[in-house]
C-alpha cells in the first residue's frame, strides 16, 4: 500500500492512495475491480477500500497498514473532530494526543482558510519515502510499492507536457502515473504481489479545500503499429463517489460491472441495486497498447480533457433496450490517433 503527497511548486498538492488492503498471513483470489475478472493464483489482497478521508473539507488523513488498526485510528480521528472546529491550534492537539502502533502509517494534510497560497499544514507516521531530485518535485511515500512508485514518478516527470496551469500540472502528472500501474493490471496480476491493486483514489487540494478526484474513466485500446488509424476499445474504467465510496463502473462490452469499493467504518452501506451503469466523463486519461509485427511492441498514455462546461463528455454510456454500450466524442478518438500517429513518427 503506498500513499504520495505530491507538490508542485509551493501548492497544489495530490494525495494518491490506491485501494488494495492485506491480511497478515492471508493469501486468496479476488476479483479485481480493474478488470472484472479473478486472479488466476491467490495473492497477499484480501479486499479493497477507500483509504483516503476528508474532514470537513479542510483535513484530509490516509493510511496504510494493518485494516483493523486503521479502523480504530480512523474512528479516533472522527470523533475527536466530531464537536470540535478544524483549524491550526485543533490539528496540533489531535497530533499530541493520537496513539498508535508500529503497523499503520498515516498521513495528515490540514488546509483551510488560515493558510494562502494553497499551502498545506502536513505531517506523518510511519515509514516513509522522501524524494525532492526534481525541481518544483516533493514526494513522500510508504507501504510496500512505495520505491517502485516514487521510482516511476521521478523518472517520468519531464515527460509531461506542461499545460503552465501548475493545478492541472500537478493532477495530470498523478493519474499519468495511475494509468499507468493500471496498465499492468490488464495484462499480469504481479503487481498484487507488491500490495497495488483495486486502482486509486486521487485526492487534491485546491480554493482551500480537499476535493476527490472523480467522474473520470482509464480507458484502454491496443492497435497495430501498422494501422495506426484503427484503434480497437479493450477497456473502460470509470470512477466516482458516493457517501465516499468509490464506484467503479467497468465498461466491458461483454459483461459491464458496477463494483462498490467501501471507505473504512461505512455507516451506511450501499445497496448495489440501486446503481446504474449510466455515466459520463469530460476527463479521460487512456492506454494504448501498440502491436508491431504481431508483437506487442509499448505502451502510449494520452490524457484528453476539455475545460468548456457546456462541452459535450468525451465518453458517455449508452443503454438501448438489452444493448448496452459506450459512445465517444469524436475530437477525443481524433485526439488519441493524432498521439500514435506522432508517437510512431
């Protein structure tokens, strides 16, 4: 399990977290939320959760570790604020009194109105990872798939194309990097070995509050290096939340799913029923899986999103009668040709 705060400049932090959680000593098979499908041997997940919680807006606190330890420290946490404000002198008392073991690490984000410039009170338990080799690059990292991570993000950070806006920066520069572990997942379940699974929640601070991350889809193709123009759909991931789950609808053609990914101490479980597969995103960060001469031959990430509100989405289902289906933008589809098209150029 491993959690990044990444910062770009002075703000605009993300909170990563993804959602797989283990049990000491535990080895089973799960059915990955990612791809719809179990996992051909048992692995070290026994479950997902949301493991990223918003306070009132302003505090944002996340785990990793042993899940019933989590449990109590997350209630603690609740309670303490339950009748109390959130602000400096409160966050600094919480610290004091907190107590926990050596099998969680926790990291703690305050923001608000106290604070300008976007800047975050933050400060953690633990583990942890630091890494500052990238100018304007501040990463702190722990769980089991912490070095691989912060790895993958380093050497990947000059590889954006910096749109000047240091908010969007930040948050494309994280599901870049989301996308990209999730590709694994549609090819090997290795990476469960590692503690990664489930896909990630992306938390991010900006105008003073905490927000999620959401209404965004993983979309997947795989084309031939010699027909670059013919891109053929593999899969579609969408997330959103409710009540703080997550939701996370996968599109496959032959046999969608809706998967309810449950945040820690959920009061109020959801009914699985009462969801439907319909929704639509603006974002959407996309894999394509270039084949040459029969063989797979790399991977190609492009993030497509528009900041118009009255834009059309760039994919929206699409439920006629039993048939049930995916329907895209066309800019968007022209967007992701024009990058293999450039990219095998």
């Amino acid at each position: 399990m491993t959690l990044i705060s990444m910062v770009n400049g002075n703000g605009y932090p993300v909170i990563v977290s993804d959602r797989a959680i283990s049990l000491p000593d535990s080895k089973q098979k799960v059915i990955l939320p990612t791809t719809n499908q179990e996992t051909y041997s048992p692995t070290p997940v026994a479950d997902f959760r949301v493991k990223t919680a918003i306070i009132k807006d302003i505090l944002c606190v996340a785990f990793a570790g042993e899940v019933n330890s989590i449990e109590q420290v997350y209630d603690w946490i609740v309670d303490f604020f339950l009748h109390r404000p959130i602000n400096v002198q409160t966050y600094e008392e919480m610290l004091n009194e907190i107590q926990y073991g050596n099998e969680i690490s926790v990291l703690f984000a305050l923001g608000g109105s106290e604070f300008t410039e976007n800047r975050l009170m933050v400060a953690y338990s633990g583990e942890w990872i630091r890494d500052q080799s990238k100018e304007q690059l501040d990463i702190i990292s722990c769980g089991t798939g912490a070095a691989r991570w912060t790895e993958h993000f380093v050497h990947y950070a000059p590889y954006l194309e910096e749109t000047g806006i240091r908010s969007v920066d930040c948050k494309q520069r994280a599901l870049l990097s989301c996308i990209s572990f999730l590709s694994h997942e549609q090819k090997t379940t290795e990476l469960l070995q590692d503690g990664w699974g489930g896909g990630f929640d992306v938390v991010y601070y900006e105008k003073g509050q905490f927000h999620r991350y959401e209404n965004l889809s993983y979309a997947f193709y795989y084309c031939n290096a010699g027909t670059p123009d013919r891109l053929i759909s593999y899969s579609i991931i969408h997330n959103s939340y409710l009540q703080g789950n997550a939701i996370v609808r996968n599109l496959a053609a032959d046999n969608p799913k809706i998967h309810i990914i449950k945040q820690f101490r959920d009061q109020e479980p959801l009914e699985q029923k009462l969801l439907t597969l319909d929704c639509k995103s603006y974002e959407v960060v996309s894999c394509i899986f270039i084949y040459k001469d029969g063989k797979y031959h790399s991977d190609l990430v492009v993030f497509v999103d528009d900041t118009d509100p009255s834009a059309p989405p760039m994919l929206y289902t699409t439920i006629v009668g039993d048939k049930f289906g995916v329907q895209y933008r066309p800019i968007y589809i022209d967007k992701l040709k024009e990058a293999v098209r450039l990219y095998l150029n």
